[in-house]
C-alpha cells in the first residue's frame, strides 16, 4: 500500500496521531507492567490489607448479586442494612457496564489491571485530543505532551487508588474549554463526561465540574440565554435523575466525617521535589503523600521559557483566560489546606467558617486538587513554545526538555514497576479460615465493625471482607467510605443472628476470650478458635 502524502496517518492531528499515541501507551505499559498484571493474576492483586483488597471484595459482592434497585446497591456488604458500590470505591459504572455484559460464570475475575491499562491509554489520547482541537500538527508536539501526560509523578502515585487514576477527567475536560473557543454550546459531551466522572469519582468529578463551570462562565456572552441555561442544567439534572436509579436511597445510618482535612494536603514544597536530580530534604510532613505533585524538572524548565514568551509575546493570554486561571488559583490554595507547609516549616494556619466543615471534610485530600493546576502548566508550556518560537528552535527545546524529564522521572517509574511487582505477605490464611468456619455458614458477624476499631482494621476486617466476597457470604461490617455503625450492638446483634447460619469473628488483639464469652447467651453452647489474627466463634454441634 502506497500512503500518498495527504493521507491522515502522516497527520499528527489525524487518525496517525491517535494510533501514535496508543502504541506510544501500549509501550510503556508493556515495560512496566508485569506478566499477569492486566488480567489481574500477578503477585500485586493479592495483597490483603490494602485499598485494592477492599475494591476486589466490592466488585466481587457486587458482581455475584441479583440486580436490584437502586442499581449499585449491595446488600452483601454491611449486612442487612446494606451499602452502594460507589462506598466501596470499584468505579461504580465500569462495574456497572462488566456486570450487564459479561456471564456470571465469570465470578471471581479481577477486572482492574485492564482499567489501569486503559487510563495509561487515555492519558496518551487525551493529549491528541487537546492538541487536535488546538489545531496542532506536531508529532513532536504530541509526543512531548503524551509523554507528559503519561508519565505524571502525581498519576503514576496513584496505582493503589485506581478510580483516582482516572485523570483523563481533568484531561477531556480540559479539550471542551479550548472546543469551546470555537463552539461554545456542548451540552452533550458535557452532559457526557461529566455523567461518566460522576460515577468514576467524586474528587475528579469535581474538579471537572468546576472546570465545566469556568468554561460557561467564559463563554456567557457568546450564547443566548436559553443556550446557557441547557447547557448548565442538562449535565446536573442528568446525575440528579440518574442518581435515583443506581444509589438513593442511601442505606439508613450516620453519615461519618472522615479524618484527613489539613493531613492529607500538599506541601509547597511538592511541585519542585520527587525527581532524580533535586533532592530536597524534609519536604513534606506526614500525609502529604496524597499532595505529591513533582512537575518534573523538563517542565519547570519548559514552563520558565514558556512565562517568558507568553509576557513578551501573549501578555493577554491570562486576562482571556481570567475565569480558569482564577479556579486554578483556588486549586492551589485549596491544595495547601488550612495548614500551610513549607517543608517541614508552618507558614500559616488559616482559621476558616465552620459552616464549611461539611464540604472540606468530603474533600480532606486536598492535595489532590493541584492535579488540573499541573496538566494545565503542561498544556501552556508546550503550546507557548510552538506558538511563539521558531521550529527549529522549538523542536531543539522541546526534545531537550523531554530527555531531561524523561531521565528526571526515571525514580518514579523505577518505583512504579517495582510497586506492581510487589509480593503482599498473607495474614489470613483464607484455607485454614474456610476449614474453621464451614460449609453450611452464609453469614459473617465481624467485631470491631468497621470504624470502631482501637487498632489499624486493614490486616483483619479487609481479609475478612475478601473472603466474604469471594465466598458468596454477607458480612455486618465492611471497609465503607461515609458509613459510621454503632459501634455498642454487638451483643444485641449476635442476639438477633441466626446460630446456624452464622460464624461470628472477632480480631484477636482487640477482645479477650471472657470478653467474647460475655457476647453469647450463657445458655449456648459456644467454641472458639484462633486462625492467624482472628478470633473464630461458632455453635458446637450437638451430638
């Protein structure tokens, strides 16, 4: 086949550029990721006490019940009253979509390696698509961003949270407010993209309806009124209806606040350190893990000469885009939090309304916040050198700050692989724990419930929850977001439980045995055994 020379393929813009950039993804994600990884058979799904232990019991509970209403409902979980899928974090409308297409025969799969594997994709398309609608014909233009995009310091820290590793929210929100410079009026692919996020994430969600905001704020005065108010209620009423078909109403209980507002913060410190050649020490204080945002030393440098262009060359750039540099503005201060840290050193505590505990406290990982502040500074360096420097000198820049942000990141991919190569120890043997609970049992009484615990829960209630859920077993407790049990029913509940059906476990380091003897009527015949961490109570057989 002959290619003549107007063909797409030798269009960065065009259909060569998307396939550009999915073979660019489709590499690295064959570097890094093991054997087995993809399909969710490798040594890192087998972990039992971390966030990923908690969204594979989810999808399995999930996945293995009857439909029902409200549609992300699971009743398996946080038995009898029950919870939603969207609390046990699974990326509640990718699970949606396996469980309406695929068997259930298939009970029991892993599907999160092949999500991580399509965001590593999204990344690279979400670049072509902003530098499609920019009107940019640049392979060299589309392999720095991708490459951007893909190796992110702050995406590539997100492998343990994988519905957070969804940035191509931020990214394709992003390419409506440039779509609308020429087409201002997109109800649909707002109503779209903000529908998916809403059920992906609440934190992307958000920072994509905020971007969402900013661009009909921008775009005011080039629509008519009725334009205006379709587009910004279509997306909003969308979610509100939706939202009465796959999660309210809620389970009944106490909505819990959980801790992190002003741990869980970024350091102002963070964008400038976590790279191979600058090492800062003391840069962070404990929690600021969630507010890792190393922009990597090619792109401060790039974004140096960049501001440089733009004041000599674009000085109205920032007045036309007042509205979302003004969000990008409260990013950043939001990211800090109300505790403001320079390296280990507090700048500034700020004393803020109460009335807007409620809203920070659903938000307490406010360093996540600077991620639309970090693609954004991508997006403006890369596109300010090709604008306003020769392509010569431009290419000579641009190749230079990919080699030395590629070398700089090399740590963090370094670290990246040997994350999804880890082996987990094991600290529920689930074999010795099927043999000591039994066949007949279908229902699991765990204490302490989730959140009533003195001691970290991870290493016994995730186990536990797994084994559940693989188990077809429904569970009283569960790792669940936004869910506070009453923690002093625990005799009143194992009154209520049916003894045949029931295996009650309890966590060894947080109950003595004559604690536990107090939980059961004294006229019951009750014994206990110990597997690993876990207490293993059940009625004796009667002879």
């Amino acid at each position: 086949m002959t290619l003549k020379p107007n063909s797409t393929l030798f269009h960065s813009n065009s259909l060569g550029g998307l396939l550009f950039v999915i073979s660019l993804a489709t590499l690295f994600i064959s570097y890094t990721l093991p054997i087995g990884f993809i399909t969710g058979n490798s040594s890192y799904w087998l972990s039992q006490h971390d966030d990923i232990t908690q969204y594979l019991a989810g999808f399995n509970a999930y996945f293995n019940e009857d439909w029902h209403f409200p549609l992300f409902k699971i009743d398996s979980f946080n038995y009898p009253i029950g919870t939603r899928s969207t609390f046990v974090d699974i990326i509640p409308i990718y699970s949606l979509l396996l469980k309406l297409i695929l068997p259930k025969s298939l009970f029991g799969i892993n599907p999160f390696g092949y999500y991580i594997a399509l965001c590593f994709i999204a990344q690279g398309i979400s670049a072509w698509l902003i530098l499609r609608v920019l009107n940019i014909n640049s392979y060299l233009a589309l392999l720095i961003l991708s490459t951007f995009f893909i190796l992110s310091a702050s995406f590539l820290a997100r492998l343990g949270h994988i519905s957070l590793m969804s940035h191509f929210i931020i990214l394709l929100s992003f390419a409506l407010y440039i779509r609308a410079k020429k087409t201002p009026y997109q109800p649909f692919l707002w109503t779209a993209l903000l529908t998916v996020a809403f059920y992906i994430n609440i934190y992307l969600f958000t920072m994509s309806l905020t971007i969402f905001f900013a661009t009909i704020v921008t775009n005011l005065k080039r629509l008519q009124l009725k334009q205006n108010l379709t587009q910004f209620f279509t997306p909003l009423l969308l979610i509100a209806l939706t939202s009465y078909l796959t999660i309210f109403p809620l389970p009944s209980g106490e909505f819990a606040q959980d801790f992190g507002w002003g741990y869980y913060s970024m350091n102002l410190l963070a964008p400038f350190y976590g790279g191979a050649f600058i090492s800062i020490p003391n840069a962070e204080m404990p929690g600021q893990y969630e507010g890792f945002n190393y922009l990597g030393l090619g792109l401060i440098f790039l974004l140096i000469y960049a501001i440089y262009l733009q004041r000599k060359h674009d000085r109205g750039f920032f007045t036309r885009h007042r509205y979302i540099f003004i969000l990008f503005i409260l990013f950043f201060i939001y990211s800090l939090s109300y505790k403001i840290y320079f390296g280990t050193f507090k700048i500034a505590s700020i004393h803020y309304p109460s009335l807007l505990d409620s809203l920070v406290h659903q938000f307490r990982a406010s360093g996540r916040f600077f991620w639309p502040v970090g693609y954004a500074v991508a997006i403006f360096s890369v596109v300010m050198v090709l604008r306003h420097t020769n392509s010569k000198k431009a290419a000579f820049i641009l190749l230079l700050t990919l080699l030395l942000q590629v070398a700089d990141l090399r740590q963090r991919v370094s670290l990246f692989i040997q994350t999804t190569n880890r082996v987990s120890p094991t600290h529920i043997n689930f074999q010795n724990l099927k043999k000591a609970i039994g066949q007949e049992k279908k229902h699991i009484y765990f204490y302490p419930k989730f959140r009533c615990s003195k001691l970290p829960p991870h290493n016994t209630i995730l186990p536990t929850m797994l084994y559940a859920s693989q188990n077809s077993m429904t569970i009283n407790t569960g790792y669940i977001a936004r869910y506070q049990p009453d923690c002093n029913d625990t005799k009143k509940e194992i009154s209520a439980s049916s003894l045949k059906n029931s295996i009650y476990i309890f966590a060894k380091d947080e109950f003595t045995q004559e604690q536990i003897d107090n939980f059961f009527d004294k006229q019951l015949s009750i014994t206990c055994s110990q597997i690993d961490l876990l207490t293993i109570c059940k009625e004796e057989k009667a002879k």
